[in-house]
C-alpha cells in the first residue's frame, strides 16, 4: 500500500508471504515512511491496515526488523503486539556510514 500526500508518495507497507511450503502462513512486513511524516498517526493507520489484511488473510505469524535506535518505531510495533525475538549485531549501514544493530520482532496472529 502506499501513503500519498496529493500526488507526492509519502510512505508505504507490504506484506510479504513466504511460499515455500514449509513457511506457509507466514510474512515479512515492511512500513516506510517519509520523515516529514512521522508522529502523526500514519504508521499506525498503516500498521493497522496490515495486520487487518494479514488476519483476513489467515496469517499465522508476522516478522520485521527494526534499526534498534528508531525507538518510535519500535515503540509502535510494541503497541500493536510485536515482541522483540533477537538482534543483529551491525546489520544496518546508517547514512552516517556506522553500522548500527537491528532488531528482529515477531507477533504470533493465530495461537496454535
């Protein structure tokens, strides 16, 4: 999906299912936004919209990761039930040009 601002793109999310059988019920998600919209409720309506098309669509489980340092985002993924599984150490080359660790969050949609 994409966010638009008249007919600038200002953010966008996706879901992607995995289709190996083995992964079945499974998805990355991935929400980008532009900076100048940030704290004005946008990743959350996004975040929202997701998770309604991942449950319509029987998801059993969500994945993302996350620059450990963009609290914000991480808080909002904690607020819609995300847990944070593990860290991969330097996995994120920032614009300031050092490596910064990334978070690897989960929610479970669909308890077994």
């Amino acid at each position: 999906m994409v966010a638009l601002d008249g007919d600038r793109i200002v953010g966008h999310a996706q879901i992607s299912k995995f289709a190996h059988p083995r992964r079945r019920g499974t998805a990355d998600i991935l929400i980008y936004l532009h900076q100048d919209f940030h704290g004005v409720g946008l990743g959350s309506a996004m975040m929202a919209r997701l998770l309604e098309l991942a449950r319509r669509d029987g998801l059993h489980r969500l994945n993302l990761e996350v620059v450990a340092e963009n609290r914000a985002a991480v808080r909002l993924y904690e607020k819609f039930g995300f847990k944070v599984e593990g860290v991969k150490k330097e996995a994120y080359l920032g614009e300031d040009g050092m490596y910064h660790d990334e978070l690897v969050m989960g929610l479970i949609l669909h308890e077994s």
